[in-house]
C-alpha cells in the first residue's frame, strides 16, 4: 500500500473530535483533533467552504470579459474571472450562469464544464468548479455587489500576457486562461 493510502486508511479510522472556532456567513473555521489506532494526537485547523464557481467567457472575437473589484483579503484590485460562491444546495452550474449575469451583464448561450480544483487543500475545502461560457448574449441581472465591479474585455492572448507580466495574480483566472488557451481553440 502507498503511504497516501496507507495515510487516508490511518484517517478514516480515526477518531475525530470537531470544534467550531468561527462561524461566519460563508465560512466556517474548525479545529480537527485526531486519535490515531496507535494513539497519536494530532490537531488541524481547517476552513470549511461550500464551494465555488469560476467562469471563461469568450466572445464570438476571442475576447475574454474580465471583472475588476477591490478585494479586502489582498487589499488591492484585482482582474478576474467571473465567479462566485455555491448557495447551500446550488447547482454549480446554475450558480456559473447566475454569477455570470450578474458579473457582466451576458447571458451564455453555451456553458461548457472545463474542470475544477482545490483552491488549498492543506487547509480549504473549497472546491472550484470552472467552466467556458460562449454565445453571449446581453442579459444582465444584478447582483448583491454588481455596482462594485468594473467589467474589461481583452483579447485572450493580452489576458495571457497580463499574466505573464503578473497584472493578473488571481489563481483561479490564471488557471482558467491557461486552460481555455491550452484546450479550447482561440
């Protein structure tokens, strides 16, 4: 047996005592102690998320539709995808279509699933899921935060470029971009 396996087998059959540390409106902190068969403790601290959805959308001219918004935890504004955060029992595809009306103002015609992601896995349960999103049509609907946003078009090949000259830092847009250009024909 791997150690990997041999390790997720140690932890399956351990006992777990979970404690709330923080409860806010979309997360919540918990510390994990563990009792392994052989007796060894260990505590984790972890941060449960309900998950997310991240969208690439690409205009009939291979143009991508970025937002712009100031975000409190890096403290700076930053160029992203589209995205938003799954509400409790949401389809992750409903959620991509909604956030992507509220982000832009377009409606996609199609929505393709590309992939999804851990964002931290040491310590996040938040899970990503990432889709293309293609025949825009103009159909806004708006959102809790939509006057807090700026919305940009570029063509994806200066959207890859703004990554390389790191004016894009946001991880899930790099990986998006990354993954359109490598797998979707633009």
């Amino acid at each position: 047996m791997s150690n990997s396996k041999a390790q997720e087998s140690r932890e399956r059959n351990a006992k777990v005592s979970r404690k709330s540390v923080l409860k806010g409106r979309i997360l919540e902190a918990v510390r994990d102690e563990i009792i392994y068969d052989d007796g060894e403790k260990k505590v984790y601290d972890l941060v449960l998320h309900p998950g997310a959805v991240a969208i690439v959308p690409l205009n009939e001219n291979d143009e991508v539709l970025l937002v712009k918004q100031w975000r409190r935890a890096s403290e700076k504004v930053i160029i992203e995808i589209p995205a938003g955060t799954l509400e409790k029992g949401e389809d992750p595809l409903a959620c991509a279509s909604r956030e992507l009306r509220e982000e832009t103002g377009m409606r996609a015609q199609t929505i393709t699933p590309l992939t999804g992601f851990y964002t931290a896995p040491g310590i996040l349960s938040e899970y990503i899921y990432l889709y293309l999103a293609t025949d825009l049509k103009f159909d806004p609907l708006v959102g809790e935060d939509t006057d807090e946003i700026d919305l940009i078009t570029v063509p994806i090949r200066e959207a890859l470029s703004m990554v390389e000259s790191k004016v894009i830092i946001d991880a899930k847009t790099i990986l998006g971009l990354l993954w359109v250009n490598q797998w979707v024909s633009v």
